[in-house]
C-alpha cells in the first residue's frame, strides 16, 4: 500500500534551461523514493562529470519534440546517452539493443515546492555497480558508515551487478580508498582532467598555497593547512548542480582558472563571459567543443557540446574587469573529469573536504548525510 507516499506523477522532469519538460508520469515506478543503483563507471563519469550517477526507468521514450531538443552521444551498440543542447543537461538514457529500455537521469526529476509530504529522498541507492573502474572506491566509502537505524548499506559489485560474482566485501572498498590516499606524491607537474570524447581535454597546474602563485583566496584553500599542495573539493546539493550533472549532489574541485590550460597545446582556457560572449575562443584541439550556457545573471556553466559532459562553473558576480573568477580566484572543475593515476577522487591531488553546499536545496538528504555525517573520518580516510 503506498497511501501517503508522494506519487510520481506530481514530479518533472525537466533540465536546467527548461527546454525539456515532461510530466512524471514518465517514471516507470508510480511512487518515491524509487530505488537505484549508482554507476561507477568510466563512461558514465567522464560523460555527466559526475561521481555518482543514478537512473530511474522510464515508461516510454520521450516524445519526438523533446528528443529534437536533446543532442545524441552515443559510442557503444548497448547505451544512447541524450543531454539537453542549449544546457548540457544530461536527460535519458537508451539501450537500443534492449525493446524500450529507456532511463533518466535521477537528478532531473524534482517536485513541486509546495507539495505536501515531501519525501526526504527520491532515490534510494540499493548497490554500487563498475566500482573496480575507480580504482579507489569512489564515493561507495561514505555509505558504509554503520550509524545507529541506518538502511542496509547497498551492496557492491566490482562490474555489472547483474553479475553477482563481482560482488565485493565493503572490507574491499575500505581498503581500495585507503591504497588510494597512500598514492606516492604525484611526479607530474599538472593534472588531467577530460571529457568522454576528449573534446575538452584540460591540464591543471598543482596547487601551491605556500607562494599562491594564482593568489587563491583562503576560504577555497584547504581547511587543513599542512596540505600546501591539494586543491579543495567539496560537494553542492543545489539545484543548478543537480540539473548540470543529472545527479543528486556534484563535486567540484576548486581551481584557480590561471592553472588551467589546454592539454594538448597548452593554450589558456577563456571562462565564464568572455566565453559565452565571442564563439571564436577556445577553438584549440582541447577546448574546441567546450560549449557555455548562463545559468543565472551570475553564473556561466560550461559543457562538452559532444558528449555533454560538465565542466565548468564559473561565477561572473566579481568579475569587475571581465576575467572568469568568483572573488575566491577559482572556478569549479567536475570532478567526475578527473584522470588522476590513483583513481575516481584523485586523493594525491585533490583534498576532499566532508562538506555539502546548498543542503538545504537537497532532493536526497541522504546523499547528503554519508557525505557531512557519513564521512571519509568515520571510516578512516581522512587526509
Ligand atoms: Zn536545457
Ligand atoms: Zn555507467
Ligand atoms: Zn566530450
Ligand atoms: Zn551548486
């Protein structure tokens, strides 16, 4: 019996320009919170920017006037992904060697802000599936925290989890993130960060507080100041994120734009809207399908026009003498890009701070919770 839980046929699914809009009524299950799985994947992460993506079934295809507003990536017989083309908005996902087997992305799913009863979560991850492809855990860690009326822990499998001998021990996953933060300091000067198709394929120069050569404002150094050499990341709840990467809640890593450049020429990246503003920039090998969308008055995002990865988030709102920048001198790179050798979380780059943005904005505080109450700390992974 599902008396008082909230149907989905009061949701929407939409992306974060609003050009595609579709009734609930879509979703193949009838209430919330409906269960998922999150993929952990390569592809999935290089081509939505997220760590953790997660799928709803949907009945039917969308409709041929929303399909002729999404953009096709497709590089595989078994999986179509559709993202939004004017936002980057990753929607649906279709298995076409599969009769009507469609997804969408969990994240775009919301419901009205004045509905009654509103669900803590609209998903409920029930496993982790391709952790092996992390090589480091990934986020799986952070759900594995034994909290006093906790949910069951999803279960883990290394591949598909349709196949159960890759099923793993969380003792395993414990262990793969901490071989991970012991990762020998990194003898490469610059860290790579790209898309699915390589169309934006990003250099970024390693953090050093200690002379601030790109003169980072303290409230985006690391709180830990014996980490001279990481740059912060820490995660965002809100709903630009969660419509940017498709997923619940996003990670960014904290970047100063003067230590980004082009992997493959070594030109620098023009942000935010000297970007949006004149289409003959970033035409370089590795920038040249970087793709920007205002998201509000104060923020440009940036994404992979081909594979419709996100990539950037960049903050005009200080931006006095037209240079990308929020005040803080950084712009936000998705972490889901990151091809660091240590794995998914790029521990020997990147310092992961148990900290959430716009929790209030969340529509799984659960996903929320592993992260602030969760932790890396509690299961003895801190940096
Ligand atoms: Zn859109
Ligand atoms: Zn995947
Ligand atoms: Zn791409
Ligand atoms: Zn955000």
């Amino acid at each position: 019996m599902a008396s008082g839980k909230v149907p989905t046929s009061s949701a929407t699914l939409t992306c974060l320009c609003g050009a595609i809009s579709l009734p609930g009524s879509y979703l193949k299950e009838s209430h919330f919170p409906i269960e998922s799985e999150i993929c952990h994947c390569n592809p999935c992460r290089y081509s939505y920017g997220s760590l953790i993506p997660t799928f709803f079934e949907i009945k039917n295809p969308p409709p041929a006037p929303a399909l002729a507003k999404l953009r096709k990536y497709q590089f595989t017989d078994v999986c179509a992904r559709y993202f939004c083309a004017t936002c980057g908005t990753h929607c649906f996902v279709d298995h076409p060697h599969k009769d009507n087997e469609w997804f969408c992305l969990t994240g775009i799913v919301e419901l009205p802000p004045s509905i009654p009863n509103k669900p803590p979560n609209l998903v409920t991850i029930n496993s982790h599936q391709y952790l092996a492809d992390t090589l480091d855990g990934g986020m799986a860690p952070l759900f594995l925290d034994p909290q006093p009326n906790s949910i069951k822990p999803p279960t883990i499998f290394a591949a598909a989890s349709r196949d159960p001998d890759s099923a793993r021990d969380p003792t395993d996953v414990v262990t793969m993130a901490q071989l991970s933060l012991s990762h020998p300091s990194p003898q490469a000067s610059h860290l790579n960060a790209k898309c699915h198709c390589k169309g934006v394929n990003l250099s970024i120069a390693r953090a050093d507080y200690t002379t601030n050569p790109h003169n980072v404002h303290p409230d985006k150094q690391p709180t830990n100041k014996a980490i001279r050499d990481k740059y912060a990341a820490w995660f965002c709840a809100c709903r630009s994120c969660r419509l940017s990467t498709g997923s619940s809640i996003t990670g960014h890593m904290y970047v100063p734009p003067a230590a980004i450049t082009d992997a493959t020429t070594g030109d620098s990246v023009v942000l935010g809207l000297p970007a949006l503003n004149d289409s003959k920039v970033n035409q370089s090998a590795g920038l040249k399908t970087l793709t920007h969308y205002r998201s509000t008055e104060s923020v440009v995002r940036s994404f992979c026009g081909n594979c419709g990865a996100y990539v950037f988030y960049c903050s005009v709102n200080q931006d006095k003498d037209g240079k990308a920048g929020d005040g803080h001198g950084v712009i936000d790179i998705a972490a889901g890009l990151l091809r660091a050798e240590s794995g998914s979380m790029a521990r020997e780059w990147v310092y992961w701070e148990d900290w959430v943005s716009h929790a209030n904005e969340a529509v799984d505080q659960k996903l929320v919770e592993v992260v602030k109450e969760g932790g890396w700390k509690s299961v003895g992974l801190a940096q």
